[in-house]
C-alpha cells in the first residue's frame, strides 16, 4: 500500500460481534457484545488513533477505557489508559503483513488465540477490523467497526447498541486484553445529529 486508504484520526470502538465455528467449519453460535465508555479517561471513549506513516504502515494508539458486557452481564474492562502503540503494515487489500510494537498498554498481556488474518478497511462512518483466530477447538470471526471522530464541525455522532443476541455458553471467556488480540467490533446503528447554536 503506497497510499492511505483510512484517514488520519480517532476512531470511537461501537460495539463487538463475533462469529465461532467448530475447528471442522461447522457454525456453533455468535454473539455481539455492548461497549460502555469512560467519559472521565482521555478522550472520553474507547478506540483508536490512526495515523500514517508511509509505506503501508499505520500507527496505531489504542486509548481511552470501556467495558464490555453481553446479555446485560458485564464480562470485560479494556483499560488502556495507558496507550498500546504499534506499527502495522497493510498491503493493498488492507490485511496485515507485519506489526512492530512501539508500546506496551492496556495492561499488556497476551492472546490465548492464534490469529489466522487481520484486514482493515475504510467505510462510510469510519474503518472496520475483521480478524480471523482459532485456538485449539474453535475459530473466531471478528468483526470491528470504528466510527470517525470529529474534534471540530456541524455534526455530534450518537452511539445506538442493539440488543445483545447470543448463546451465553463459551463465550464468557472472550475478554480483551491488549490491542493486538483478535477482539472486534462491530456498528449497531448510527445517527448524525446536527449541533443547534448556542
């Protein structure tokens, strides 16, 4: 990738949605998973910052503090207060070909996934992720969707989450814990609300 194909900015994390396969490829069940954000962390939500770096390379800041929850239970709490900071290389189609970490946060430790693929694109409200893991019994299709922030103009984004749908077994255990584990996210619904003049 010789040019950018997802602008400059912060990108506010919505929702996340997984799909789980048996290793045979048979489908065992989904489940999507609601983000509550932080309004006291800096910047006030859960996402990441992209910038880029030429030569296919993005750096990538994850911030800010959310929890994740699923059938109205809290299951999770991405805490990057401290900013993980990497480099990822995408090539033309947006799937990554390398990452070099630049900082350790959002309380480090590590995947219990392998991750198969990982693939960025842009869209109309912002970029998704969609990664592709599996461990020894399962594989698991992510699907993030990030939602441009805007620091200036006309428009306010207001968040709406669907209702959580899934089967509650196995899935407790899918809790983020840096920003290169194969979470994901994925837009419910989104409105643009015009700002009235004050």
């Amino acid at each position: 990738m010789s040019t950018p194909t997802i602008a400059d900015g912060n990108y506010k994390l919505s929702a996340v949605s997984v799909a789980i396969y048996y290793s045979s490829g048979s489908y065992y069940g989904s489940a999507t998973y609601s983000i509550n954000h932080y309004t006291s962390v800096t910047p006030g939500y859960s996402g990441y910052g992209m910038a880029w770096q030429g030569s296919g390379v993005y750096r990538i800041t994850v911030f800010g503090k959310a929890t994740w929850s699923s059938g109205g239970e809290v299951l999770a709490t991405l805490d990057c207060t401290t900013n993980s900071i990497f480099d990822n290389t995408l090539d033309t189609d947006g799937n990554v070909t390398g990452t070099t970490l630049i900082q350790t946060g959002c309380g480090g430790g590590s995947s219990t996934f392998t991750t198969v693929s990982d693939t960025y694109t842009a869209i109309s409200v912002g970029m998704s992720r969609y990664v592709v893991a599996e461990d020894s019994s399962y594989q698991y299709r992510f699907t993030y969707t990030f939602i441009k922030q805007w620091t200036s103009g006309r428009y306010n984004l207001i968040d709406k989450f669907a209702e959580v749908s899934n089967q509650p077994h196995h899935l407790l255990w899918v809790t983020p814990t840096n920003s290169s584990q194969s979470d994901a996210l994925q837009l419910t619904s989104h409105i643009l609300e015009k700002q009235t003049s004050t």
